[in-house]
C-alpha cells in the first residue's frame, strides 16, 4: 500500500474506487490505484494512439494520481481491455441518446447501449412518436420454449438478447398476415451468477429477458391495431433499463424527454395515484420546452411532494449556442440529451467526459496542462471505430466531448475565475490540434455535470452542488454477496437490502451507509435558496460550459413562486435544469441523508474506516460518474 498512501482521498474515496474501477490482476486480486493509472495511461497509446512520448506519460500519471484531473469512469474502468480492442468507441462512452422515430431500431440501440453500460437518453415527444407505423391488427403470442425446436434459439451474448428483442418487435409492426406468434428457448444463456469474462460482472441469467419481453409483447398487443403513445414508449424503454440491471449486473441510466402538455407522461410517475409500474422508475423524465409560459399547472404537480419533479430541456438554446450567448458555436442536430442533462446530443450520438478536480489545482498554468491531457485522450478516443455505424458517423462528424469540473463550490474564488480564459484557450488548443492531426473541429469541448462517483475519489463537492450537509450519511449500492459488502458488515457499517418502490426487497444489492463530512468553508445546500443555486448554473454556462450544466437543485415547496420567477427571467439562456426536494423528496434510501454532528462522531465510532481491500468481486460494476444528479436516484 506505499503507493497509495500520497493519493488525497475522500472519506470513501479508496472503497469506491476499489467498488467501481479496480479490474482483477493476476494474482487474483484487484487493482490499486497506481496500477489503474498505469493501465490507462499505456492504453492511451496503444489503443487510443495518443503517442504521449515518456515524459508525457508521466505527466499524466502525475495529474492522475494527485487526483488533479481523471479521465472518465469509462475510460478507468475499460481502457486497456480487449472490449475497446473488439467494440471501439461504444465501450467507452459515458453518454448516450437516441429519437424513439422507428420501430425497431431506437429500441434494440438503447437496449445494446445499456448493457455497454453507457446511460441512455430518449426523446419521446409525439411529433417523432407518431412515425412509427401502426401495431398490426394480430395480437402475437411469445412462448418460451427451452429445446432445439425453438423458433429461435437466443445465442448466450449481447447480441442474442438484442436480436430477442427485435424479433418481438418486428412480429408485431411488420405482419404479413400469416402466423406471427413463435416460441424462443434461452437454454444457451449462462446461469445467474456465472462469471463475464469480457465486460466484467457477473450474469443475470435469463429470467429477467424473459420477464421483459413477455411485458413488451404485452404493452404492444394492448396497442394492436393502433399507433404506440409516448407512455407505450416509456415503459418499453423502462423495462429495457430493468433488464439490463436484473442481477446487479449493470446499472441502467435512463432519461425520458417529452412533450410539457402530455398528461399521461407528466403523471407517468405520480407515484401517490397508484397503480404505477415499479420499471418506471428507471428513469428521470423531463419536458422538452423552449418557452416556460407554455408549462400547464400539471406540469408542477409533482413539484409539491405528489410525484417526481420533472427536469426541463430547452432544445432550442442548446441549438442555438455554445456558452452564453456564443451563438458561433451553435448545434443544429440536437434532438435531446444523455441521462444526466449535460452533454446535447444528436440522434445515436454518444459523448465521453473528463474531470478536473478544481480544488486541487494550484494555478491557471497547471489549469491549461491538465485541461490539455484530457483533451487529447478524449479527441483520441472519438476517432476510433464504432460497432454500430449510425454512431459512428454523428460521432466522427461532431468530435463532441465533455471535459467537466467538479468541487466548483468547494474551489476558492480565483480558481473559479479561470475558467473563462481556459474555455478560450481551450477552443483556441482544438483549433489548432485538430488541423494538425487532420481531425474536426470538436463542435462542443466542455461540461458541468453532476459527477457523483468520481468527486467521491477525491472527496470533493460533486460537479457544481453544494455540499449536501456538513454532516451526512453517504449511501452506496453494491452486490449483496460482494466482498466490498461482506468487508462493510465486517467493518461495522450499516448494510441493508434495497427496497423497491412497490416495498419489496431487492435481495441481490445493498445498501453500505458511510458517515461523511465535508471541510469547514465549504458551501452547503442550506447556506443557498433555489435562486442561489439557479445562478450558478447560469454563471458556468456563461463561463465554462458549452454543452449543459446539469445541477440538481436542491428547492423547498415555499420556494416555488421565486423559482418560476428565475425561470421567466433567465431561461432563454438556459438549456437544462432538474430539481429535487431537499427533504420530504419521498425516495426511501436516498444517495444522502443529512445528520447531525453528534450522530456523525457516533455513527464514526462505530466503524472502521475501509483502507485496504485486497480482493473485490467485479459483480458489482456501476461506472457511474453522476449518482448525486440527474441520473436516476436508485
């Protein structure tokens, strides 16, 4: 452990990283730190082609292992692997987004998207729902059939659950008036719980595919012989996400975007009118809209503790510019965004991020050399080759990424002052290293987002919230039968299965309770109103970012006039914001729970802090860099 003791961790810095990025090694243990580091920065050249000559590589390494600047969670946890080797660009992205305009193929994408691990974003509003064909008059029965004479014999990979899915699409849109109904057998599917040896994980087993597209065929011959509506869409997407997290194996980003006046989808998840299904909550939702006058009272329902507040995006400002008033910088083909709200993204586009830990940077210089290195490894990294061809080509065209800054709030005045000079010599750097390495201009370089994981690392607040308290508890979900978990029982911390919205439990994943604290100085969400966290967001698109700054705001229910009045003012300018009660939200084992000081040292002197872990079962893989965000709380 030599190595690891100059590294700045956060109070659970070492096990998160040891839960989420420490592959095996061979001798069967998993990865320190350093060895991470040493992992990625040789990937960068030889699977990215980076060519960072001897004295670059270790300068990286340097930048990595003082937590100054990381690439992001994708990257740490796949760089190095035959997947980038055998999939290309797909294994590494964080960010995704597809239009639900087709049948077919937005959803057998989504479906292939996920279980990469890449969150997925989808753009349901009835203008693009409505070009999808109609569902045949037939109704179509599925059955499953374990033996030889299967119809169709589901092949034990990635692509067999797709092609499933696709076939139970397809037996409903495209009838030819004979015998659609056929049988599927999935005898050829591991066993819940067998190793993954490529991707990492472990197996779910068949079971929940089987449970999936029995439920899919259900919702599609409820619609036979008329059009699919957005809420048909939704919950197709959802019980795809709840697929691919069926046995812990992978965790499932979603984000819906719809129409601010369609009812049915804002009481999607009005989770106290009852009867809603548990898949739903698999994703965020949110309303496309460019003008905040049109949003019908229904719209702030779930804003009073009756539901889900649902997040706004404003396709028309993300077109239209890049920071603030930018207008050179604009984005014609944006169609919706990722899961987290802060990377804009056309049809099948995918993005890759970076991190800068602002508080950890000691000048503008040092700035510009880190903001540099992860430039280059992600423009390397978009002009590799993509599995799926669509993506390919949005991606080759746009070179978008998203190089992101976390801890704003924790940083000092003067570090924050950076940022607008660096964007201008940022945009200035890829000018110049894209004409010289004959690559496009990366139509957007920079981000917010809410970086949950990584900010965990170094301790930091994430992205640009405040700290949630200054005392708090920190919850993180893992496999229930992981060594991290068994090492946290052992260790005194509170472990608990997850409880589903519908009150049962989840017996493969836990629930670890860590008891944190941020620094004295730091700013806290109960030092800031709604507004106050408004206008940062509004300061970091002027300054920094060109793509979104994707900030959950933390509002009380007084606060709604103030709040509706910022948005009448600023939204113009504005291109997506999310929102979350900071009490009485209604989500049981809430990512955060704030304590008080008492609490925290006696919950402290029960535990003994996790510092060393020699061995992690990687059947709890959540690359996830934006759990405190937008991205689903689960």
């Amino acid at each position: 452990m030599k190595e690891e003791k100059l590294i700045p961790w956060g109070e659970v810095g070492y096990p998160t990283f040891k839960r989420t990025y420490a592959r095996p090694t061979e001798n069967g243990q998993t990865e320190e730190w350093h060895e991470t580091v040493d992992r990625v920065v040789k990937a960068c050249n030889d699977q990215l082609g980076c060519n960072f000559d001897e004295a670059q590589q270790d300068e990286l390494r340097g930048i990595m292992m003082d937590l100054k600047g990381t690439v992001a969670g994708r990257f740490l946890w796949q760089l190095g692997t035959e997947t980038v080797d055998r999939l290309g660009m797909p294994s590494l992205q964080n960010c995704s987004f597809v239009v639900i305009d087709d049948p077919i193929r937005p959803f057998t994408w989504a479906f292939e998207m996920l279980m990469l691990g890449s969150g997925v974003g989808f753009n349901i509003q009835r203008e693009n729902v409505y070009q999808l064909p109609k569902v045949g008059h037939q109704r179509v029965n599925i059955e499953r059939k374990d033996a030889n004479d299967a119809d169709f014999i589901v092949p034990d990979s990635r692509e067999g659950w797709v092609s499933l899915l696709e076939r139970v699409l397809e037996s409903h849109f495209w009838q030819d008036g004979s015998d659609e109904d056929f049988t599927f057998a999935t005898h050829l599917i591991r066993s819940k719980g067998s190793v993954i040896k490529g991707f990492g994980g472990t197996a779910s087993g068949p079971e929940d595919l089987v449970w999936g597209m029995m439920e899919i065929n259900s919702i599609l011959n409820n619609r036979a012989g008329q059009r699919l509506r957005p809420i048909d869409c939704l919950d197709i997407m959802n019980i795809i996400g709840k697929i691919v997290v069926a046995g812990n194996v992978r965790r499932s980003a979603q984000i819906a975007i719809g129409d601010p006046d369609d009812i049915e989808y804002l009481r999607a998840k009005r989770w106290d009118l009852g009867g809603i299904p548990n898949w739903r909550a698999m994703s965020n939702n949110s309303v496309a809209c460019d003008d905040i006058s049109v949003l019908p009272d229904e719209f702030w329902e779930g804003y009073k503790g009756n539901g889900e507040p649902y997040g706004l995006i404003n396709l028309e400002s993300s077109r239209r510019m890049g920071r603030t008033k930018e207008t050179e910088y604009d984005d014609p083909d944006v169609m919706g965004y990722n899961p987290c709200a802060e990377q804009s993204l056309a049809n099948f586009e995918t993005c890759c991020l970076a991190e800068v830990y602002l508080p950890n940077i000691v000048s503008y210089d040092e700035l510009k050399k880190v903001l540099s290195y992860l430039y280059r490894v992600n423009k390397h990294s978009l002009a590799i080759p993509c599995s799926l061809k669509e993506t390919e080509d949005i991606v080759h065209k746009n070179m978008r990424m998203g190089i992101g800054v976390t801890g704003y709030l924790q940083a000092e005045e003067e570090q924050r002052g950076w940022l607008s000079d660096a964007y201008v010599w940022l945009r200035n750097y890829d000018k110049e290293y894209s004409k010289n390495h004959g690559f496009p201009h990366s139509i957007k370089l920079t981000t917010v987002k809410p970086s949950g994981t990584l900010s965990l690392l170094a301790g930091v607040t994430p992205g640009a919230h405040p700290g949630y308290s200054q005392y708090y508890i920190r919850r993180i979900r893992m496999a229930a039968d992981s060594e991290l978990a068994r090492v946290a029982r052992g260790n005194g911390y509170h472990v608990e299965y997850v409880r589903n919205f519908d009150g049962t439990e989840d017996h493969s994943t836990v629930v670890v309770s860590f008891p944190c604290s941020f620094p004295k100085g730091t700013k806290f969400a109960d030092d800031m109103t709604a507004v106050d966290q408004l206008e940062v967001i509004k300061r970091l698109q002027a300054e920094w970012s060109d793509n979104s700054v994707s900030v959950t705001i933390y509002y009380r229910k007084e606060e709604l006039d103030e709040i509706k009045d910022w948005l009448a003012k600023h939204y113009f300018n504005t291109k997506s914001v999310s929102f979350l009660l900071h009490s009485g939200h209604g989500f049981d084992q809430a990512p955060l729970e704030e304590i008080s000081e008492s609490r925290y040292h006696e919950e402290r002197s029960k535990v003994t802090p996790i510092s060393s872990l020699s061995s992690v079962e990687l059947d709890d893989v959540e690359i996830s860099d934006c759990d405190t965000g937008a991205c689903p709380v689960r």
